[in-house]
C-alpha cells in the first residue's frame, strides 16, 4: 500500500463525505468546507490520508481550540480524527499523528488532544498513551467546561479526558 499524506482539497471533499456515509457516519460536505476555509485562512490545518489514492482517514490542527486551558497557552490542539474502518490498524493514525506532530512542532513545544472517555475511544486511548500523551490535570471535561465533583454529564463524544504532549524540551505543559 502506498500512503500518502498532504492537505485538505476541495476536490477531495465528494470522497470524504461518501467514505462515510458508507459507514453511517455522519460527515457532511459543509463541515470538510468549513474545515477548508478555517485552513485557507490559517486557523486550522487538515491533514488527509490517501491509501493507493483511496481516501483512508484525516485529521484537524487547531492552532487556537475551544478548550479554555489549552486556548489560554497557546496549545494547538489535535481534533477530529479518524480514520476509516477498513484502514485501521495499517499505521495510517500513526503516520497522520507524526505529520501533526511535526507540523505543530514548528510553532509549539506542546500539542493537545482531546480523548472521550467510553469503550469505543479505547483503541485511541491507547495509541495517545503509547504516544506519549499523559493527562492534562483537569480531570473530565464535558463538551470544553470542566466537570466538577456532583456534576451530572451525558457520557456521549463531548466527554472527554484532555491530554498534552511535549514535542521540545523547551515545553511547559499546559
């Protein structure tokens, strides 16, 4: 399989959007066009994967996230990811999160990412820990607020566990 790594194109948008409704995700064209113009102008960074120019799986850089603790230090943060069903487990999310990575390393000593918390973010879990992500120290968090002790949440994708990465050894963490 020849994999190939490069940026979001509007061309590549029909593709995406039919990959997953084919597996009764919900991706719509609007929100890869908004992702493209969020890149166009420099707020975000869309990484897409091509196996044997078969679109594979993508991924988001935020450079300025909605999570209040990374916003307020200038964590860029990885989002949206995702790779399709028949392309797990080839090394795709690794290569996907190597370009992240030494994307975000060129303008931050930190990257975050944001993990839900149930049965079926396990396999991403453990990819983000043999990584060498380790928990931001703010607990849960339901869609970006932290919870709190008696907090009644919905265990849906908005609950996550924020985690952060050092890319340099000049990082401070969030």
């Amino acid at each position: 399989m020849h994999l190939a790594i490069g940026t979001l194109e509007r061309e590549r948008i029909p593709a995406m959007v039919r990959a997953f409704q084919h597996i009764r995700w919900d991706k719509p064209a609007h929100l890869f066009e908004s992702y493209l113009a969020e890149q166009e102008d420099g707020r975000r960074v869309v990484l897409v994967a091509l196996a044997d120019t078969r679109f594979a799986g993508y991924l988001t850089v935020a450079w300025k996230p909605d999570y209040p603790p990374f916003r307020r230090r200038a964590v860029p943060e990885i989002q949206d990811f995702n790779v399709l069903p028949d392309y797990r487990r080839q090394g795709i999310g690794t290569r996907l999160m190597d370009e992240a990575e030494a994307i975000v390393a060129t303008r931050s000593p930190v990257v975050g990412i944001g993990v839900g918390v149930y049965a079926a973010y396990g396999p991403a879990q453990r990819l983000y820990v043999r990584r060498g992500y380790v928990p931001d120290g703010r607990g849960l968090a339901s869609h970006q607020r932290s919870v709190l002790p008696g907090d009644e949440v919905l265990v849906d994708d908005g609950l996550v566990l924020y985690l952060i990465k050092e890319l340099r050894p000049d990082a401070e963490g969030a």
